[in-house]
C-alpha cells in the first residue's frame, strides 16, 4: 500500500524521511539504503546532518547516473553523492556503489550492478524522487515496469528540469545508466518525496493514476510497502488523499 504524509515543508519532510532511515538503522545497523539524488532527497542528507547521523556501517547503492560527463564533474551524482552524504554523513567510500562501473563499458555492466544489489541481500529502504515527466530514477516514459539497470536516454523534459545544475542545457547529458523500474520495485521499502506544485500531476498519476508505463513511477502501486512524503502542492492533484492517510 500507499501510505501519504502531507508535510507543511520541504525539511519537514526531511525530517520526517530523515526518521525512516533512522528506525530503520536502529533494527538494522549494516542496513543497505538506496540513494537519490535531486533536490528532494537533499532534504533528507541535510536533516540527517542536523541529527548528527553517521552512516556508520551502511551500504548505500546510487540510483542513477549521467553519461558523457567524467566521474569528478561536479553535478555527476558520484560527486553530488560525495559531497551530500559521503562527506557530511561518514559512509564509507568503499560502502558506495554507482551503477556506472567503469567509464565506456556503462551499458554492459547493468547485470553486474544487479549483482552487487543481491550480493548483499538486496536494499532494505530506497529513496526516491519523482521528475515532473513521472519517472523514477532516470525510468521515462515508455520504460518497461520490469526494467532492469541498463543504459538509456533521458527526455527533453528532464534534460530541461536538470539543466538548473548545469550552466546550460547544451552542457546536460543526454545518456545515463538508471537502476530499472523492476529493480526499484525489489526494494524492502520505498520512500518517495516530492514537493511542490510543479510535481503535482506526476505525484496523482503515480499514486493513483493507471499502472502504466507511460508514468513510470505509476508502480510504486505495485509494491507493499511504500511511503510518499508530499507538500500541501505536491499533493494538491490527489483525489483520494484521505483513503492515503495513516495519521
Ligand atoms: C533527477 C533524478 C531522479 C529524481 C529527480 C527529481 O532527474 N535522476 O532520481 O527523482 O531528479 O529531482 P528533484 O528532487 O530535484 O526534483
């Protein structure tokens, strides 16, 4: 099931998803985290940070990545990894997988990455953003729900969305290597943020629109165990927010 926490802010939210990781690492102290990058799951390092949390003995496995720009560019999600949770939070450098193995050999190494994903017993709690186009990771529209980590191209929309990190949007790749939406879905726990209005229509259609790959994020309702944490504008496209609601 979906369960919904309506937030009054972004760091509210970190918070709140702050604590998920928390309990979690409370019962399981070499727990295995699925890490996003993006505005969204910024909120969460930060306010992991203001707790004083070390990701002390914590595997973390990266969602997604761009190709075309070397691993030490500064908006790779290598390098924003690094300096959002590497640095602030003590994970171990050798504990950080990425899905791009090796530079020039991204598109064949997908199966090696899933691997690693199973070699340590699969990801306890994935964190996970949603891009205004409806996909998970870098899953756009038309990506299979039982993809798998593979190399594949991001959309207009996206390259557009993302070329605020960039100095413009000739400068944003347009390749990258995405953990698939069936691999997102083998996560113990999903914990989805979004916020604001911009997010609203790609937050109704993965809640509560068809399961489609049209929005790839639509299979979270495929899964049992998912927590979405939303703004009053994030949220403001669900009908049925109420049926969501656990508190
Ligand atoms: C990028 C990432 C996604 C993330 C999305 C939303 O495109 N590849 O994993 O969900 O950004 O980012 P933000 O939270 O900054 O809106």
């Amino acid at each position: 099931m979906t369960e919904v926490i309506v937030v009054s802010s972004p760091e509210q939210g970190g918070d709140v998803a702050a604590r998920v990781v928390l309990d979690l690492m409370g019962k399981k102290t070499d727990s295995v985290l699925g890490l996003a990058t993006g505005s969204s799951a910024g909120h969460v390092y930060r306010s992991l940070g203001q707790k004083g949390v070390k990701l002390t003995g914590i595997r973390a496995f990266m969602l997604d990545e761009y190709i075309g720009i070397p691993r030490n560019h500064p908006q790779s999600y290598w390098s924003v990894i690094q300096r959002d949770v590497v640095v602030p939070l003590g994970l171990d450098p050798s504990f950080l997988y990425s899905p791009v193995m090796s530079e020039g050999h991204e598109g064949t190494e997908g199966g090696r990455y899933e691997e690693e994903i199973a070699s340590v017993g699969g990801i306890d709690l994935q964190l996970l953003g949603i891009g205004t186009s409806g996909h998970i990771a870098f899953n756009e529209p038309g990506s299979s729900l039982a993809s798998r980590t593979r190399l594949t191209t991001l959309t207009e929309q996206t390259r557009t969305d993302n070329a605020r990190f960039f100095g413009s949007l000739q400068e944003v790749p347009r390749l990258c290597v995405t953990q698939g939406v069936g691999t997102i879905l083998e996560a113990r726990h999903l914990l989805l943020l979004a916020f604001g209005a911009a997010k609203s229509n790609a937050v109704a259609a993965a809640v509560e629109g068809p399961v489609s790959s049209s929005c790839p994020a639509s299979a979270i309702q495929l899964h049992p165990r998912v927590t979405l944490v939303v703004d009053e504008d994030a949220a403001s496209g669900l009908r049925f927010v109420d049926s969501h609601r656990t508190s």
